[in-house]
C-alpha cells in the first residue's frame, strides 16, 4: 500500500469510473485507506483481483451503462471520460444521484496558439492559469492531436449538465508507482545503464511533474470540500521548482543509494541541435519540450489555485524511491525492446540514436 490514512472530513460514497490502471488504482487505494465506500465501474478487463473489498460494475462508456442505472454517491470521479458524448450520457444516467463529479482531464486543452507566456521569465506571472484559452473544436479520431480538444469537449460537458456540482482537474505530467508510461522512467532506467549520457536542454530549464499519490490525495479533499473558490484546477507540479538538473542529479543519488556503480557522465546538449536532427519532443526524449517551441507552455502552468485547495507536493526523491522499490526491473533492464502494456515498443531514444548524436558534438 502506497497510502497511509488521511483525514477528508466524514466517510463518503464515491463512485470511480476506471480506477485500476495508474491514477484511478492510487485513488481507489487512498479512498480505502482513509474509510471512504467505494464503487469502481470500468469494463472488467483489467486487473479483475484487485481490490476485492470494493464493488465492482461492470459496463461500457461507449454504450453499456445498466449497472450504474441504479445507486447513490457523494463523489464521482471520472479518470476515463475521452469522448464528449459518453461523458454526456454518463452524467445524464447519473445527475440526480450524485452530489459532486471530478472529471478528471489534462493540461493538453489548452490551446498553444492563444497562450501568452511573455511575463514568464520576467517573473511577473506564474504560468499559464486555468482561465488560459483552450480547444473549442475537435474530432473523434484517435490521433494524439485529437486528444486536448476532446477533453475540452468533455470539460464543457460537464459544466453544462452540472454547473457547479462539476469540478474539472487539469494534471500535466503524472509520475509515480505503476506508471505504465516509460517517460518519466526512462531516466530512471537510462542513469541505471551508465555511460554518457545526452542530457535535454540546459539542467536549469524549469520542469513540472507531479506525484500520482498527492494527486489522489488532491482528488479526494476536493471531493470533501464543503466550499471551494473555483470549479476548474491546474494539479501539476510546483512552478519553477523542479530543474531538469536537479531531477537526474536526484535519480543518480538515489542509484548510488542502492549499489549503483555504472560510471555516468552526463552532456547536455541545446534544444537548437536537437529540433535540428528532427528529435521528437516529449516522445522520442522523454520529459523534453524546446523552451522556445510550441509546447514550451507545458511546464509553465500555474497551480497556486490547486495548492490553496489542498495539492502538495512530496520531495522529487521520495517519488523516485517509490519508482525503484516497485519497479527494480528499470535498474537493470536495457532500454531497447522496452514494451508497453500494448505490447508496442515505446518511442523513447535508441542507444544508436543517442551515440551518434553525441558524437556529433563532440
């Protein structure tokens, strides 16, 4: 268990719809941890034992929603609302039953095109707010561009069925325990392996990442709160906080912690080379974005609004700590092959790839 009991007020009746992957599995297992009744309602598919004490539904976002046709919850969290219309049939199955729902959606609704970011490095702002322009139009394709205007689409579906009874949580990059990405971890496993190292950028870039367990802690006392200031938080990573650094200074220490002797040096090479050997951002170099690129407003986002509710923040070591202990295998494990639950290579960068470009620079 990765959750200690924690105070939210009085025991509640909450309603998960998903709840066994990564976010929703931490959120299941604080609610327990801190007496809360829980109902998960997902497909069956995943992880069927897990959570034996909770009850279970079993349904279809996309069609099948009879199990939820009956019951009474205090708190519906929504992890896995993608498609504006199911999150409109889900509510309207649910609004007279329910108190409060927290769709739960992502930094990606902004829209890049109309952010202003110019008083950032000034120090007059602290990022991009939630009141910050986002998606008005978007299709129901599957590509990765679809992905932000369809949160948006479902945002706005929530606050038009609900009013103030719904809250909108904004999570940029979420790391911790049972993370089935490999962005985040990828640094882990790559300091592991040793050797030189292509470091993004310059280690003082500023970076936002947050721990997927004080998210769920955030999810469960918002549910609680009897008043709030705001409908709609941004729940990422303290602003300017984190340098990309500081973070691989912190995954090298913790290494060493545990034996670790791979000799690593590491070279930290300019966005300029990088975007100009058509390096892809956040896919292909895991936690980089050009400061000066289109996605530079990814870790500029403002979470003041969060924290004055509820959202803090563990040291970056503990998150690491937390990472090894659970997954040992990123010690040791080569990074090529590296397979996602799908069973698709996850786009990280090749040691061939990184070799040549660091021998391209010397």
């Amino acid at each position: 268990m990765f959750h200690e009991a924690r105070g939210y007020n009085d025991a509640m009746k909450i309603l998960v719809l998903g709840g066994t992957k990564f976010l929703g599995r931490h959120l299941v297992e604080a609610a327990l941890a801190a007496g809360h009744e829980v109902t998960i309602f997902n497909r069956g598919l995943r992880a069927a034992a897990l959570f034996p004490e909770v009850r279970k539904l079993i349904g279809d976002r996309g069609g099948d929603l009879r199990s939820l046709c009956s019951g009474s919850w205090d708190v519906v969290y929504d992890m896995s609302g993608y498609r504006p219309r199911e999150v409109r049939a889900t509510i309207e199955m649910l609004a007279a039953r329910i108190a409060r729902y927290i769709f739960v959606s992502t930094i990606s609704v902004y829209d890049e095109s109309g952010l202003s970011l110019e008083n950032v490095e000034a120090g007059t702002s602290r990022g991009v707010t939630e009141s910050a322009p986002v998606f008005r139009e978007g299709t129901e394709s599957g590509d990765a561009q679809a992905y932000g205007p369809l949160k948006a689409a479902c945002e706005r579906e929530v606050v038009s069925l609900l009013g103030g009874r719904g809250l909108i949580v904004r999570p940029g990059l979420i790391v911790g325990p049972y993370d089935p990405t490999f962005r985040f971890n990828y640094w882990i496993n790559r300091l592991a392996q040793g050797g030189k190292i292509l470091a993004p950028g310059r280690p003082g870039r500023y970076i936002q990442v947050v721990d997927v367990r004080d998210l769920a802690d955030f999810l469960l006392r918002i549910g609680a709160a009897e008043l709030l200031s705001t409908t709609v938080f941004n729940a990422v990573g303290k602003f300017e906080s984190l340098t990309m650094g500081t973070l691989l200074e912190t995954v090298g220490s913790v290494l060493e912690d545990r034996g670790g002797t791979e000799l690593r040096r590491l070279t930290w090479v300019p966005d300029k080379v990088l975007l100009d050997q058509s390096i892809e951002e956040w896919t292909e170099l895991p936690l980089w974005v050009a400061e000066s690129g289109a996605l530079a407003s990814f870790f500029q986002i403002d979470s003041s609004a969060a924290e004055r509710s509820g959202l803090s923040y563990r040291p970056i070591r503990r998150t690491v700590e937390a990472i090894c202990d659970l997954h040992p295998e990123l010690l040791v494990a080569d990074r090529q092959g590296r397979m996602g639950e799908d069973g698709r290579i996850l786009p990280t960068m090749t040691a061939s790839l990184e070799e040549a470009l660091l021998a391209g620079i010397g």
